[in-house]
C-alpha cells in the first residue's frame, strides 16, 4: 500500500514537472489574447479532487511554490491560495460531495482567478503601474479563461494516474477479503471435523 501510494505522489511531481515544462516552451502552446495558461494550477486542483486533505496541502504549497518561481515575485504567496482551495475541495469530497468534473471546474475557475489575480496585484497595483485596469481586462483576465479552459485536459491526465492506484486498492480489499472468507471457512471445516473424531 505505501509503495503504490509513493509511486502515484511520483507521478503527480512528474506531471507537474511536465505541464511546468510544456507551460513554460516558447511557441509550444498557443495563445489567447497574448496570453498562456498557468497548466500547474489546475493540476494542484485535480490531485485535490482525489486525495486526501494532507495530501493537498501538501501539493498545494509545492505546486505554488513552482508558479511563483516560474512567474516571478514572493515565494509562498500563490501557495497560499492553492492550499486553502485544494484543502476545502479534499475536506468537502471526503466529508460531503463526490468527486466529478464539475465540482474540479468550479475549484478551477476559483483558484486561476485568485492566483491571476494576486499576480496582478503584486506586479501591476504595487508597482502602481498606469491604466492597470486594462492590463487586467487584455492579458490577465484571458490567462484565467485559458487556465480554466484546459482544466478537463489536465482531469483527464490527473484521472489515468489516480483512478489507476484506486483500482489497485479495491482488487486488494477484495482479494483479503476473499482470503479471510476463506481461512474461516477452513478454520469451521477443521472445527467440524474434531467434532466428529470426538464424537
């Protein structure tokens, strides 16, 4: 269980890696009113969407600690906004709701609209740059649209590496159970069978 546990935490630092990589390519994905994705938020979102609260802590603060290197400005501040959606999102799915496309779009489009705009304000408001308004509306309001809109790309990837591990579980649970089942039937039949030598 920790080992395949391990392995699907590797393959979300390799996804994250990846899309960091393909994010950051120059002419590699197209643009949107001059503007590129931020693909490592979304997936912060997604990994929520089927783990555990501590885990999404956990990939909430890694994944902001690779946006704010890649965009520049304070270490740890996108980390925080992504800690508190990927928290409330696990805590919700776990205690209340089921995990669905839905659901990851709303987190979605809540956590590219926070983390764009505290880019905004860090680069644009306290650097009191002029006509902030219309930088906000020409290049960072397109980079949330095109954030949330490859959201169910990155669900689909984030799916293939966790959908995959929980199936994993479900055919051990139900091979242990199989064996349990079986130990006491043979346990019952040995029971049965100094019965008989008694009687």
């Amino acid at each position: 269980m920790g080992n395949r546990r391990g392995y699907r935490y590797a393959l979300y630092v390799l996804e994250i890696f990846v899309l960091y990589l393909i994010e950051g390519t120059p002419h590699l994905l197209p643009e949107f009113y001059l503007a590129k994705p931020l693909l490592v938020v979304p997936v912060a979102v997604c990994i929520a969407a089927f783990e555990s609260p501590q885990c999404a802590i956990g990939f909430g603060i890694f994944c902001g600690i690779v946006i704010d290197i890649g965009t520049g400005g304070a270490v740890g501040l996108t980390s925080v906004i992504l800690v508190l959606v990927c928290c409330l999102e696990s805590y919700l799915n776990s205690k209340y709701l089921k995990e669905n496309i839905y659901m990851v779009l709303i987190y979605s489009a809540v956590a590219s609209a926070a983390v764009v705009s505290l880019k905004f304000f860090v680069f644009y408001i306290m650097r009191r740059y002029p006509d902030a308004l219309n930088g906000y509306v020409t290049h960072y309001l397109p980079r949330i649209v095109y954030t949330w809109a490859v959201t169910p790309f990155v669900y689909l990837l984030t799916v293939l590496v966790s959908k995959t591990f929980i199936k994993d579980k479900k055919k051990i649970k139900v091979k242990s159970r199989k064996r349990s089942v079986q130990s006491q039937r043979s346990s019952a039949s040995r029971r049965r069978a100094k019965m008989q030598d008694v009687l």
